[in-house]
C-alpha cells in the first residue's frame, strides 16, 4: 500500500513537471488514462486539459508550478501548489503589464493501473486577476 502511494506521487510528480512546466502536452498520454474524467476543465477531456495548458503557457511562458505538499492515500494524491511566473499575455480581459504572479493551487488525482483516471483542480482565479491587475497579493 505504501509502494503503491510513493508510485502514485512519484505519477503526478513528472505530470506537474512534464506537462504544466515544461508544456509537454504529447505526453499527455504517458500520465493520463484514456477514459480518465476531468473535473476542472472543458470540455472535460483531454482536449480541455491541454487547452488549459496552452492558455497557461501564451499568458505566462514563464510559469513554473511548485509542490508545496502533496499527500498520497490508496489511490488518490492531492497536491497543494504555488503558480509563479510573469503576466505576458491578455488573460480574461486583463491585458499584460509585466506583473509578477504567485498564486495557490489544489490538485487532486485517482490513479489506476500507475495512470491518473480523474483529475480536478482549483486555482485561486480572483487572486491571479488581482495579481495581473497589479494589485497586491493577499
């Protein structure tokens, strides 16, 4: 159970990696089941999740995600994260000004067969506006 839970991090830890911070989105495969559900992102699938990673990329090039805790029962992980990089890009309205961005982030993953069969995710999205605006982080 233990093996299976350090497996399951070891997963989501080159998925974070390979597909958010480096835009590897051919990879998509390698950490994705294909009947995986997609619960933060439309459409819910991996169309809608490779889109988003697009979108983080025009907006933010430099965007990195760090784990700042992950945690890893059964088959689950859930991760909480911090989003840095610099606004680039129109974003929501929001045109760039060069600001600095650092912002939280949950993740949650069910892994089957040492593949990620669902995935959700939850970005402080008025703290990223707040941050694009030039506003003070909280």
């Amino acid at each position: 159970m233990q093996d299976q839970a350090k497996t399951n991090k070891t997963i989501v830890r080159g998925y974070i990696e390979e597909i958010w911070n480096r835009g590897l989105i051919e990879r998509f495969g390698s950490f994705f089941a294909t009947e995986y559900q997609e619960a933060a992102y439309s459409p819910a699938n991996s169309e809608g999740h490779c889109a988003m990673v697009a979108v983080q990329k025009r907006i933010m090039p430099d965007a990195v995600w760090s784990i700042e805790r992950m945690t890893a029962e059964d088959d689950s992980v859930i991760c909480e994260l911090t989003l840095r990089g610099t606004h680039q890009a129109a974003f929501k309205g929001v045109e760039p000004a060069g600001n600095s961005i650092h912002v939280r982030a949950y993740r949650t993953f069910v892994l089957k067969d040492g593949k990620i069969v669902h995935h959700s995710a939850l970005l402080d999205t008025a703290e990223l506006l707040k941050q694009m605006r030039g506003q003070q982080a909280a």
